[in-house]
C-alpha cells in the first residue's frame, strides 16, 4: 500500500500548465509524499458546454481527496459562465481563504520596509453570493447576505490561526458605519469571540482606513479579518505593496478539505513562452503542505525558494538592474529552486513550523423571536415628471386598516413626505408601510399586495420588516 496522500491536480489555463510543472518538479525533488489525481478544469470545459467550467467526475475526485492544488482558469467571457473559482469555494464550504504575504527587500522591490501579514477572508458569503437582478429599466440590484454562522466561523479560524501560528494581533475590517445590519454583525461577532482569547491583541478598523493602513503601513498589521469583497480586494494591496502579486499563493479552507492555488489569473499573453513565475502556485503548495501536517517539507521547499530569490535570480516580473542577477524563465527558475533544496537562505528569515489543520465547530444558532412589523414594497413607477406626491397620493390612496405608508425613498434617500426636490429620482420606489396595529400577519401583506396591484402598481420586491428580539432587524431611510 502507498504511504503517498493522494491531492487533486488541476493544470489550468494560460501560463497553468507551466507554472503546475515547475511546482510538481520541485515538489518531486524534495521527495513530498504526495501521488496526484488530476482532473481538467476551465476553459475548455466551459467551452464544451459544461457552464459550470467542471465535470462531475471531476467533482467525485475533488471530494475524495483532501487536498486540490489548482493552477489559474480562464472563465470565458459573456454566456452566462460562472467563476469557477467561486463555485468550487461554495460548493465545497471552502469558508476560510487564507493569504499570507511578507516583503523580502532588499531582494524584492516593495512599497513598504517590513511587511508580514496575513488576510483571512470571509469565502462565502457577501455579495460573492452572486444573487443579482435588474429590477426595473434603470436599477439593478446585488443581494448582500452576512449570516452569523458564516461570521462565527470565520472569525473564529482567524484567531485560531493566530493561536497557530504564534500571531499576536488580530484586526476586524468592515464598513459598519454606513452597513450597520450585515457588516454590523460581522463586528458584533468579532467582539463576541475575541474575549475567548485574552492574550491576542484586537482592534477594528472601517475598512476604507483600514485599506489605506495595508497600502502604506502594513507592519502595524498582524492578521487580519474581514468579508469576502473587502479580502478579495485588500489581500491584491497586500500583495502588490510586498513587490507583486506573482508571489503569493492562498489557501480556501474548510471542514476536512482545502483548495490551493495562486492569487494572480491565468495570463494567457504569456502562456507557452517559459516567462512565467511559478512562485504564487508554489507557496499555494507550500501551504497545502503544512495543511497535510507535512512541515518540514514545506520549509525546506519554502528555503530554496527564498534563497533563490535572495540570490536575485528573478524570472521577468520581478527582474530589476542593479538588485537581481540573473533573468530567467520559469524552467531556469524552477531548476535554481531545486538545485538550492537543502539550503536555507543567508538573509531572510525562515520561519520554524509546527502547524496544523485548522477545524472549526460552532453551535446552530437558536431561533429568536420575530415580529413582523410592516413591509417594503418596491415599485417600477415611471412617471414623465417622477414626482414622489403623486406616487404618494396613489399609494395612501389605496392603503389598508392593518398598514399605512409611512414613506417613499428613492435609492435610499426619502423623498416623500417632505422629500427634498434637487434628490434625483430613477425609476425604482421603495414604500415603507409599518403596522397600524401593535400585530399584523402575512394576511395582511397580502391584502396590502392586492390594493396596490388594484391601484395599478408594479411591485416588483418585497421585504418584509420585522423585530427581532425585540430590536430592529432593518435599516431606516435616509432622512426618515
């Protein structure tokens, strides 16, 4: 019987297959026991009618192993494809994408003097939920869904990893100022669960400051957590500050299973021409080694890597007069690498490893109680002068005994009543009605629904308004 552990492979698209390559050879000449199953993903499949960019054999070997190092995939554009990239995350419960990133000047340009961080990114959730629609000829919509399951989990991998991995700080990112519902409960939780860990460091940041802190003083940060939309984007400044994001790999994390891959895309401009770096898909498998409790291969893979960067033989992306000394392509890289495997570099620090899979358990969240307390209707209502009194006349007009129009907002702002006239209005209505009672039911939702489709109304959403544990479970209006 084989002692190998079985990993899914996937060569990719673009500069993939190459960059894959280079990455198997090194991994083979520093004996990891490792045995590949590889599969074929991206573009092709896609183009081969499967819309998803995958094939259910495909998915059976994904799911058998507990590991899928993956190189980048073109998802073509137009035709309704999807980002495989996502859909292999959600599909498997992939919550946690782990992006570490250090500077290594002088031997690396950077933006900054010291950096070493690490992003821990929501995977799931937000608007990544990809639940969009155009509701009216001028407005469309993007679903934002925080759930506290998915902010409990992966808040809490964020300070078990600090635990881990000997991390001192922890920094929560949100917008909750302005979103104070969905990135309020991611907050909320992070506050909740920091007391579990007295002896790390904690604080939050709004994220647009926070964002500026990655850009431009980035040593303050040690790990830090966010949502999916913000991680996606602060963890390409964390890159691009340390020197470039051809350098980092990441890891998506879940319950007994884990993806690895590079951060940068497919490259397509480059592909076949030996120009690539295959550094990021390798530090993607670097991780996925100590993810396999196979430490000492990943740091004596990540020292050969680094030395050979410290010896400024840089493939095109980072090669620089003066500081590297030797161009090279991916295959030269790659032989440079492995023939520095037993050496560590002179300079930079490698760092001792002790890790571990990283699992994760919370308790199902008991229900509180929900009051229904009144509804939004939202209305296409496209008049020649779109002006809300009228809007408001027909909708008072046509109210019911259980709810009444408490006011009319446009894109968030209220216009009625008392709106201000310079508010630019498109054609998309939110109606705010609330309970004239202290109880109502979907009962009366639906004789609300009937007056106004009576009226001649085009409603095209509805949200229902509720209390919950006896708080407000919805955001006001501007100006209500």
């Amino acid at each position: 019987m084989s002692s190998k552990i079985p990993i899914t492979i996937a060569r990719g698209d673009g500069i993939g297959p190459e960059i894959m390559d280079a990455t198997l050879r090194i991994l083979e000449a520093a004996g990891a026991p490792l045995e590949y199953e590889e599969i074929q993903i991206g573009e092709q499949v896609y183009l081969s009618g499967e819309l998803s960019g995958i094939s259910k054999d495909s998915w059976d070997t994904i799911r058998r192993n507990k590991a899928f190092l993956k190189a980048p995939i073109t998802t073509p554009q137009g035709g309704g494809y999807k980002s495989l990239n996502v859909t292999i995350r959600k599909s498997l419960g992939l919550y946690a994408n782990v992006r570490p990133c250090k500077t290594f000047k002088p031997y690396i340009p950077a933006y900054c003097n010291d950096m070493d961080m690490v992003i821990i990114r929501e995977n799931e959730e937000d608007l990544y939920a990809g639940i969009e629609h155009q509701q009216t000829s001028e407005v469309v919509q993007c679903l934002k869904l925080i759930s506290r399951p998915g902010c409990e989990k992966i808040i809490r991998y964020a300070f078990e990893y600090a635990k881990t991995y000997d991390r001192k700080k922890v920094t929560c990112m949100t917008k909750d100022n302005i979103m104070k519902h969905t990135d309020g409960l991611f907050h909320e939780v992070f506050k909740e669960i920091s007391k579990e860990y007295p002896d790390i460091e904690t604080e939050h940041r709004i994220i647009d400051i926070g964002s500026a802190v990655v850009a431009t003083k980035p040593e303050i940060l040690d790990v830090v957590v966010t949502l999916n939309l913000y991680g996606d984007i602060i963890s390409d400044i964390m890159a691009q500050v340390a020197g470039s994001v051809g350098l980092s790999g990441s890891a998506n994390v879940g319950s007994g299973r884990a993806m690895f891959e590079a951060i940068h895309g497919s490259a397509p401009d480059i592909a076949g021409k030996d120009m690539a770096n295959p550094s990021g898909i390798l530090h993607g498998a670097i991780l996925m080694l100590d993810y396999l409790g196979l430490s000492d291969y990943a740091k004596k893979i990540e020292a050969a890597a680094l030395k050979t960067l410290e010896e400024g033989i840089h493939t095109g992306d980072l090669y620089q007069e003066g500081i590297s000394t030797k161009k090279v392509g991916t295959k030269e890289f790659t032989d440079s690498v492995i023939s520095n495997l037993g050496k560590s570099p002179n300079k930079i620090q490698v760092k001792e490893r002790n890790a571990h899979p990283i699992e994760i358990s919370i308790e199902p969240t008991k229900p509180q109680p929900k009051k229904l307390v009144g509804i939004d209707l939202f209305i296409d209502w496209n008049s020649d002068d779109r002006n809300p009194d009228v809007l408001g006349k027909i909708l008072e007009d046509n109210s019911t005994d259980k709810l009444k129009l408490k006011m009319i907002t446009n894109r968030g702002v209220k216009v009625y009543p008392d709106g201000m006239p310079e508010t630019f209005k498109t054609d998309h209505w939110r109606c705010r009605y609330v309970s004239k009672s202290s109880e109502i039911n979907n009962s009366d939702i639906l004789e609300l629904l009937s007056a106004v489709n009576n009226a001649k109304q085009d409603v095209i959403k509805t949200e229902n308004l509720y209390e919950i544990a006896g708080e407000r479970a919805y955001s006001l209006g501007q100006g209500e």
